[in-house]
C-alpha cells in the first residue's frame, strides 16, 4: 500500500513495511475486514475517488460513547489536497450519529504529518503507548 509507504519510509525498515503491508493490506485482508464490519455493524470504511480510482481511505469503530479512528490514509499525491479533512469529517458525523462522545486514535509519534493533522482537527494528546501517541478528541453530542 502506497501510503504506507510513504507515511513509514522514515521510521520504520523496508523490510518492515514490506512485511506488514504484505499481512495487514492485502486485498483479501481489506475485504474480509471490510465484511466483518459490515456484519458486525460496529465498524465503519470510508473511501475517497478520484474518478473510479480509490485515493483514500479511513476506518473506524464505535463501542458505546467511545469511537477508535483505526485508520486514515491518502495516497502520498492527494495529501494536503482536503480529502483527509473531508473524510475525517464525514466520519465524524456518522459517530454524531451513533451518540459518539469521544474518539481516541494512536499514531506513531514520529508521524508527524498525522500528528499535525489531528491537532489541527481538535484531537489532543492523552498519553502514549510504546512509540504511538494517545490522541483524543471530545464530542459535544446533541442526542
């Protein structure tokens, strides 16, 4: 996955990245967790396209009041172009939706473009977990 790629090429080993885009974005991988969230109705794939071709993606859960962003990813020439903001935004309205309180995500913290792009959306940082931050963000829901 491209956007992996480019997101990780500085922190972690291509060997690294190779292997996990390998287990964790495969095709088939995609699609049975994809199906999986369908039936479970508790998770969420949002995509993004450019004509007929998929530029983005994020990927959420929701459990109660609690929301978990689990991924969101451009490919590395759609950054910074406001899909990402755009799809953030989309998501956030099906957790409104869903009575979501709060979403919690974990980014690596030397994701700096992702950490960037959290602050920026409203997200603050709780605490870490091994390399990852702990960013939050509140909701004010009206249900």
């Amino acid at each position: 996955m491209e956007s992996w790629r480019w997101t990780y090429s500085g922190i972690y080993t291509e060997d690294f990245i190779s292997n996990w885009i390998r287990e964790n974005y495969s095709k088939t991988r995609l699609l049975q967790q994809i199906a999986m969230a369908q039936l479970r109705k508790d998770a969420f794939f949002l995509g993004a396209f450019d004509s007929s071709k998929l530029v983005g993606f994020i990927h959420f859960r929701v459990s109660g009041s609690t929301a978990e962003l689990l991924r969101l990813y451009l490919k590395p020439d759609y950054t910074r172009s406001k899909i990402g903001s755009k799809l953030l935004e989309e998501a956030e309205r099906l957790m409104d939706r869903s009575g979501v309180t709060e979403c919690i995500l974990y980014v690596h913290s030397s994701n700096n473009i992702g950490v960037s792009f959290y602050q920026k959306k409203g997200f603050f940082c709780k605490g870490n977990e091994g390399d990852d931050l702990i960013m939050v963000k509140k909701y004010r829901n009206q249900k």
